[in-house]
C-alpha cells in the first residue's frame, strides 16, 4: 500500500519499497484471448505456474497509454458499486505522490472493510513462478500473504516486467475474490475508453523516463549504467554498487527547510537537494516543472544511492546535480 501522507509543505521524496517473497494463492483463471507469447510449463523445480515466453502485444495496455489514464475510476462509488462487493462510503483517494495509483475501501454484506488500491504501472511484481492462466487476455500473476492480503497483477510488460496491481486487504473472506473482481473490471475499462489526464504542452506526464537523461551523463555517475523502468513515471541506471533514479510525481512546490537548501542545476532552474541517508551514499534533488492541479506541481526528481560506499567520501549530492543538470535539458518544454 503507498504512503499518501497529505499533506507536508516539504518536498516529497522517492519511496523506497522492499519487496518482499510471500506464498502463492492462485484466484482462478480466465482462458480467454491472450494477447501475450506462447506459454509453457517451466520444468525446474518449484515451479507450479505458466511462463511466457513472448512479448506482450495489447497496445491498450502499452506504457505510453497506460500514463495517462486515470487510476481512481476504477474505485469510484458506482465502478466498485458494480461489483456487487458491498457499500462504498467514500470516494477514491489518489496517491499524492503518484499520477498512476489509487485506493478505497467499502464494508461487505457483514460490516467488515475491504481495502483496495491500484496501480497502473507497477515493477513490484509477483515472480514469474506466481504466474496462473490469465485475467483480460495478459498473464495473471498473484500473490498471497496469510489470510487477508494478495496482490494481483495483469502483466503489461516482460523483461523488464511491468503490470497493472490491485492490492487488496480483506479479513472477511479470501482477499484475492475482490481484487480478482476490481482487477477483471479495471482491464475491461482500459480496453473501453478509459478516463484520461488532459495532456498539456510540457507535461511530464506523457515522458518516458527512461529517455530524459543521457547514457553519458549518468555514466559518469554510475559506470556501466544500464537503464529499466520502475514504473510508468520513474526510472533506474545500476551499475554494480550505484544507482540513479529519475522520476516524475505531483507534490506541492518544494521549499528550503528540513536539510533541504537550494542549487542551480542550469537553464534558470532552482532544484533542492538534501543528502537522506546517515548510513549509506544518499541523495535527491527535486524541482518543479510545472503546474498539475490544484496547489500541486509536476515535480521532477534524481536521486543517486550508494549503500557500498560513506556519503562524507562518495559526494551523492554532487553526484545527483550532475545527473539533474543533464535531465533538465530534456525535459518537455511547455
């Protein structure tokens, strides 16, 4: 579950996310159109699933489209109404550090709380041994924790692998039964005119992140960098101890304030960095872009990290703006 924590006049930070290995519950399946490569059993031991091996095809599905659909109408009253799952009281709430995720809750027949969340373009994903059949015509993949949580992901890309998830966290009954509904409905919206962000001139909204800093500026950086993506909005160069991510959210305009102090990073552009880690190499630097929605920004942000190496020797701050410096030449113009 992302931490939506509204609302800090402080500039929001990249979260880290560990995943971590939990036992597999399968949800059923649906046989039904795939648009993904021939599958196969895989023979290795422990391997209870079905693997592709193609690419995926769906364009509905691809990370150009995917960056711009809006995730909360998928759990707006009437969508999660429609599931016949139980009484929505609220409306959706949208991660306030992420254009592409989105949760709610309701109460089943019995009174007991059904979280749900979604996201559209997640790397945090169940192994490609917790795949099981396919949900929309993608490869399904689920994971299980205990009794009352799982995740679920409609795959939207392999190697790298992205997908669209719905957690769900549920006490009352086997928490995959709704995220399977909520996940089944998502992908049949996607597939049929989905609400969209207007996409005005400059937005970083429609950037890939992947192609807004050059190969030689974070080589510097990072030797033998190579770039994958994180999500729809953020991307990572690793090397074999360093990492660069950049990545693109909403946020209120950042301010100086709790070790956060200013730097030019070229073109007229103030960005603010702040070393965030005592134990390791760490650093982010973080601008505004442009305007969003409401009091809120685009913001663009380039964080290094180094866990083998002491800040006081390694630099991360210098590191990052030097990164940041090539990033901001790139970036969409309005």
């Amino acid at each position: 579950m992302f931490l939506d924590a509204r609302r800090s006049r402080l500039p929001k930070l990249f979260l880290l996310v560990t995943a971590l290995a939990l036992p597999l519950t399968a949800c059923g399946q649906d046989l039904g159109r795939s648009n993904f490569g021939r599958t196969t059993v895989p023979a290795a031991a422990g391997g209870t699933g079905q693997q592709t091996d193609g690419p995926i095809t769906d364009a509905a599905v691809a990370a150009n489209v995917l960056r711009t659909i809006k995730p909360c109408q998928f759990l707006t009253k009437d969508a999660l109404g429609a599931l016949g799952l139980g009484t929505v009281e609220d409306d959706p709430r949208q991660s306030s550090i992420a254009f592409d995720t989105c949760r709610n809750e309701l109460k089943d027949p019995g009174g007991k709380t059904i979280r749900l969340e979604v996201e559209l373009g997640n790397a945090l994903l169940p192994g490609v041994d917790k795949t099981t059949g396919q949900v929309g015509g993608l490869p399904l993949r689920v994971n299980k924790s205990g009794d009352t949580d799982c995740t679920l992901a409609a795959m939207t890309a392999l190697n790298p692998d992205l997908g669209i998830t719905v957690s769900a966290t549920y006490a009352g009954d086997d928490p995959c039964r709704p995220g399977r509904a909520l996940l089944e409905a998502a992908l049949q919206k996607v597939h049929n005119s989905p609400e969209k962000y207007s996409t005005p001139p400059g937005t970083v909204l429609t950037a890939d992140p992947c192609a807004m800093a050059d190969t030689s500026a974070v080589s510097s950086v990072v030797p033998s960098a190579k770039s994958a993506p994180a999500g729809l909005h953020s991307c990572e160069w690793k090397g074999k101890d360093p990492k660069i991510t950049v990545k693109f959210l909403p946020g209120l305009p950042p301010i100086v304030g709790d070790g956060y102090s200013k730097v030019d990073i070229g073109g007229g552009v103030t960005a603010f960095q702040k070393q965030t880690s005592a134990s390791a190499s760490r650093c982010a630097v973080q601008w505004q872009h442009r305007p969003w929605e409401g009091d809120d920004v685009e913001l663009a942000q380039v964080e290094y990290e180094n866990y083998a190496a002491e800040a006081s020797s390694d630099d991360p701050c210098g590191k990052a703006v030097t990164v940041a410096k090539n990033v901001v030449t790139k970036l969409p113009k309005p």
